[in-house]
C-alpha cells in the first residue's frame, strides 16, 4: 500500500491504482469524458488533469492514465487545474456547442463559450470511447478515419460492413449522443447497415440481432428467448427436474 | 501481371506481422497509384486485422490514397517561404498548363497536381518536386516550360 494525499486528505491505495480510480473510491470529484470503467484507458480528452507532487516536482497529469507507484500529493482544484481544465472545455464547447454533457460540465464549471473558430457545430468529440467499445467486443467495426478537422468515426471504407454485429456498444458508451441508430419493432439501423432483431417468444421484447447471437456463438435452434426468460425457463426446468427426483 | 497479383507479390515481399501494415501500403501505392477496396481487404486478411484498422491508416496518411493518381506526381510547395516567393502563381500556372484543379489527375492519367506543406528547401523557395527531383526558384513560365520539355518525371 502506498500513501498519498488527494485536496490534503491521506488515502492509503494499492500499487497501480490510477488517481482517478483512488480518487472515485474516496468520493472526490474529477471529470471526466473519455474514460469509461469497461473500456481501455486513452487519456485522450485531458478533463481529468489534476496537479501533482512529485518529488518535489509539480505538474499537471491526466489523471485517469497515472498510476501511482510512489507517494505523491495530488490536487484537483488548484488555479492551475483549473486553467487547464477550462481551456479544454472551452475548445470542446467551441465545436460541440449542443453536446447537452459539455453543456453541463461548462456550467459546472463556470465556462463561458468564447466563439474561436468557424467550425460546423459537431457532436462528437473525438474520445474513441466507440471504438474501443467496438474493439473491447471483439468485432473491430468502427474507427477513427481521416486526420485533422476531418477526422471521425466511421466504418471500413464508409459503407455497411460484415464486421458489424448491430449491438449498439457503440451508441452506449458516446458520452455526447452523436451516434444515432434507428430502431422500429423488428428492425435496427446503425453504420449503414439493416439488422433483423430477435424477438423473444415468452416476454415479447426484441432482444437481440441475429449477427449478435451469430458472434457470441448461440446455437441457431436456440434463439428464441431473451437472456432474462432464457433463465427463468431453465430454472423451472431444473426445479421441476429436482422435485421430481 | 494484374493488380492481384502484384499486390500478392507485395505482401510476400514482406514479413507477415501487423507492423508492416504501413510498408505494404506504401508499396501498394507506388506500385497501383492508388489503394482499391480490394487491396485493403486483402491486406487485412493477410495481416489478420481489422477491414478498419487499414482503412484507419489509409485515411490518415496523405502518401495513400484512395482515388488512382496520375503517374507522375508535381508537387508544388505552399510553405511559408514558397509562398511568400509567390508558389501560388507558379500552381495557378501549372493548373491552367494540365487543365486540372489541384489534387486532380489529367485526362491521359499522367499528371497529378499537389501542394506540399514544406520540403525543407526555403532557399530554393519556389520548390516544385517530382518523383525523386526538386525544381527551384520556379516561376510560372519556367514551370510551364519544364512541364512542356517533359521534365517533371
């Protein structure tokens, strides 16, 4: 265990933790937009900066991708904190002035939208949270293409592809809402792309695409109940079987 | 010998390992002028990653790319030293001289018309490369009269 301060209150955390996680753990708030608990760390959006000390060296770090590994004091709200985190706001609210959480975190904290630059108003902010989403299931569907103002989020080559299963990770995890789908009983549209939903024969919701249950390797004579009835069918199973016995 | 079989002979010229990727892109390019939808994907196969992870880097890079170019490619330097030395008249001619806009490509297929950032040759400024060769202290009729000599090669 190794012994740190965060805001001058000692905390005791393990080899590794980052100072983000050691800092959630003790209900101090840093903010974030790119980190997400399920997905890869990136430290691509800079909110998180906090200040440290270390060694008796102060400087500002990200701190969703620091680990501690040694006794350091951290600071989340000094002046300089708090320059850095209301630049990358202010650039953020500049391109994405209608992302309703940038809305939120500016009004937390207090920033006012100055206009810099004449940029179509966007609503994605670049944080790769789909496409590690993507990546972390496996089927690699979307990326990050073209560089500079052009860059976005997209599928190979622009067009529908075989890699994506319909499973919307994606749509889940956009912190902005820039990734829309269509969804009409039955039927699903993301990425370009029609997908036939699974409707589920006890309970009735649509559950599932057929590409999804493909990919996790369900057999196809077995597909027609959700996971939750799925369950609940089984375990009647299991205790009829047993009473009977 | 067709472009599947060129693009099969770049990737056995290389070792079959993702970071290679960029190698045989680049490979790709010079050999077919351009990277087709069928060559990313073959090169996906070959390297077992994903259709997006080439597409990724394809995008990105500004030596790739996705429409054929012509077969020789003028570059005209619009750094800042090239332009202050006016590269944007010796552009202006070449465009009219090719008959295309920049980043085209002529009719014949043999002429494509870019602009370059810097080449790092300011007391050349303007700087027009070509293939291997750098032209400098261009002007507009100079330009013209190199591209009529055929020159830029």
């Amino acid at each position: 265990m190794i012994e740190i301060t965060i805001n001058d209150i000692p905390l005791k955390v393990e080899k590794g933790t980052t100072i983000l996680h050691a800092a959630q753990a003790n209900g101090i708030d840093i903010p974030t937009l790119c980190n997400h608990e399920g997905l890869t760390l990136d430290g691509n959006c800079r909110l998180c900066s906090v200040e440290i000390e270390d060694m008796g060296n102060k400087k500002i770090v990200a701190s969703c991708m620091f680990p501690i590994t040694r006794n350091i004091s951290v600071e989340t709200e000094t002046e300089r904190v708090r320059r850095a985190r209301n630049t990358v706001l202010q650039l953020l609210v500049n391109r994405n002035p209608k992302a309703p959480i940038i809305q939120q975190l500016c009004a937390k904290y207090g920033v006012d939208r100055e206009e810099r630059f004449a940029l179509e108003p966007d609503l994605c902010i670049r944080c790769g949270r789909c496409v590690r989403a993507c990546e972390a299931g496996g089927t690699k569907a979307i990326e990050l293409v073209g560089r500079g103002f052009d860059r976005h989020v997209a599928p190979p080559y622009e067009l529908e592809t075989d890699a994506c299963i319909g499973c919307l990770s994606c749509a889940t995890v956009c912190p902005t809402g820039k990734i829309t789908y269509e969804e009409t009983p039955g039927k699903r549209k993301i990425w370009y792309k029609e997908f036939d939903v699974l409707q589920c024969k006890r309970c009735g919701i649509y559950f599932a695409t057929k590409e999804m249950l493909d990919w996790a390797g369900r057999p196809e004579n077995d597909r027609d109940h959700c996971n939750h009835c799925q369950k609940y069918i089984e375990s009647v199973k299991f205790l009829t079987e047993s009473q009977k016995k | 010998m067709g472009e599947i079989d060129r693009i099969a002979e770049i990737l056995h010229k290389h070792r079959q390992d993702p970071r290679y990727l960029l190698a045989i892109l680049l490979d790709i390019q010079e050999s077919e002028n351009y990277i087709s939808i069928e060559a990313m994907r073959t090169v996906a196969e070959h390297l077992g990653i994903s259709e997006s992870r080439v597409f990724a880097v394809v995008t990105f890079y500004r030596a790739l790319s996705q429409k054929k170019k012509g077969r020789r490619i003028i570059r005209v330097c619009t750094g800042t030293a090239c332009h202050l030395r006016g590269s944007a008249a010796v552009l202006q001619e070449l465009e009219k001289q090719l008959a295309i806009k920049t980043g085209g490509v002529t009719e014949d297929g043999e002429y494509t018309l870019e602009t370059v950032n810097c080449v790092g040759a300011c007391a050349l400024a303007p700087v027009v490369t070509s293939g291997e060769n750098s032209f400098g202290r261009m002007g507009p009729s100079k330009a013209a009269e190199l591209l009529a000599e055929g020159a830029f090669a």
